[in-house]
C-alpha cells in the first residue's frame, strides 16, 4: 500500500495524466467527459476515456450485476467489493498501462464515488473504504478529479427527461438499481462529494453543473488547460 509520500512518488513515476469526473445521477459528468475528450482531442492531446464500474471486459460485466434492477437484495458489503473487483481490473488491465505509457486517461468515476456512494450514502465505514479504495486503487491517485455539482432535483429532473427521449426512440430501459433509490440517499451522496471536495482540495475542482452545456462545458476545459499547463 505504501506512504503518501510513496503514493506520491509513484504518481510522478507515471508521466501520463489521470483525470476522473465525479457527481451524482444527472450531473452531467458522461457528457462533459466526451465533450472534453473531442475537445482536447483537437487540440493535440488525444485521451483515452473509460468508466467505472466498467472499462473492461470483466468490469463491464461486473457492472451489469451492480446496477441490475432485480439485484434488489445486494447487501451493501457485496456491492463496496464488487465496485472494489471493477476497479483493481481496470487498473491493472488499463489506467496503469496507459499512464505509464505516457497517455492522458480520463475516467467517469473513480474511488471518490465509493466514498460518496458506500460510505456516505450506505454509511459503510469510511476507513475501511480508503483501504479498500487504495488496495483496488494500487498507489494511483487522480492528478485532477472534476466534481461536477447540481441539486438531486435538477439531476433527476434530467434523468428522467433523457429516459423520456430514449422512450421515444423505442427503448424501454428504465433506472438503473442505484437511480431508483430514494432522494434522501442522494443528498447524503452530494455532501459526501462537497465533504470530499472540501478534503481534497488540491485535487479536486468544484464546479456549479446546474448551468446548460456550454456553460459548463467552458469551466471544465478551464480546469484541464490549467492542469495541463501545469505538467508541461
Ligand atoms: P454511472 O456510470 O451511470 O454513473 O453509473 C454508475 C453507478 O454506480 C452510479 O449510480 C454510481 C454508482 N457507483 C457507486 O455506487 N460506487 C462506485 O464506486 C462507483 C464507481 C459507482
């Protein structure tokens, strides 16, 4: 597991950048990751872009058990391992390789939403899960995380708007099992992330994501030119 300031060494030992987009249901933060990466992408720093849970073959088949709405009964130390299983893969199978190839990764999640997610809205043990994250995790910590932040009414509102446009369209998928929880395990998601943010200061940018596209499109880009200039 190792120091901090082991972690620390072994994050500069990888000269790739790791960028991860958190929030809650609705905030925005798939979009705003692919809007980024196209952006980013003409000007000269191609990303590679992945998920959690999800990103690999078995990660993405993890995530099917995850947010299945007939897992129902998953207890909530099954699901903290499961999301602990999706990430120790994805790590090792591509964030590690891609960094230390040199390339730039941007991840929607990361630990972040286990600590938000497990520990602040299933109230798991918060120490626990920082093992767990750092285990899963091995030594790599975000060079930058973009908290994007709206009210759980605004998030849901969206939600279900884009589920009323997929209707249209013919496809019938509804919410997934962690969408369909009620909105008092949502809020305490929000101020585990405000709570974070406010930790992790030097790490993560909070950004207002209630604003349209574009607005918040210009802040996340300010976000990443100003880290990009910084490693170079
Ligand atoms: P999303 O990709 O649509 O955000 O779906 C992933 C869901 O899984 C979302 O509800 C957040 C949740 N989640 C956790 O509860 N813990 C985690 O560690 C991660 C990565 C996601």
């Amino acid at each position: 597991m190792g120091t901090t300031k082991e972690r620390s060494e072994n994050r500069k030992a990888l000269r790739g950048m790791f960028v991860t987009f958190e929030g809650i249901e609705g905030c925005g933060k798939t979009t705003h990751m692919g809007l980024a990466a196209e952006r980013l992408a003409t000007e000269g720093y191609p990303a590679v872009t992945t998920r959690e849970p999800g990103g690999t073959r078995i990660g993405e088949q993890i995530r099917a058990v995850l947010l299945s709405p007939e897992h129902g009964n998953m207890g909530p130390m099954a699901e903290l391992l499961l999301y602990e299983a999706a990430r120790a893969q994805l790590i090792a199978e591509r964030v590690r390789p891609e960094l230390e190839a040199g390339n730039l990764v941007l991840c929607d999640r990361y630990f972040d939403a286990t600590t938000a997610y497990q520990g602040y809205g299933r109230g798991l043990d918060l120490d626990l899960i920082e093992r767990l994250n750092e285990v899963a995790g091995q030594g790599i910590e975000p060079d930058l995380t973009i908290l994007l932040d709206c009210t759980v009414e605004t998030g849901f509102d969206r939600i279900r708007s884009r589920y009323r446009s997929r209707a249209k369209t013919g496809d019938a998928e509804g919410p997934d099992r962690m969408e369909t929880e009620d909105s008092a395990f949502h809020g305490r998601i929000r101020k585990g992330y405000l709570t974070l943010a406010e930790k992790h200061g030097h790490r993560i940018r909070l950004l207002d994501a209630s604003g349209e596209v574009e607005e918040v499109h210009g802040k996340v880009m300010d976000c990443l030119h100003e880290a990009l200039k910084g490693r170079s």
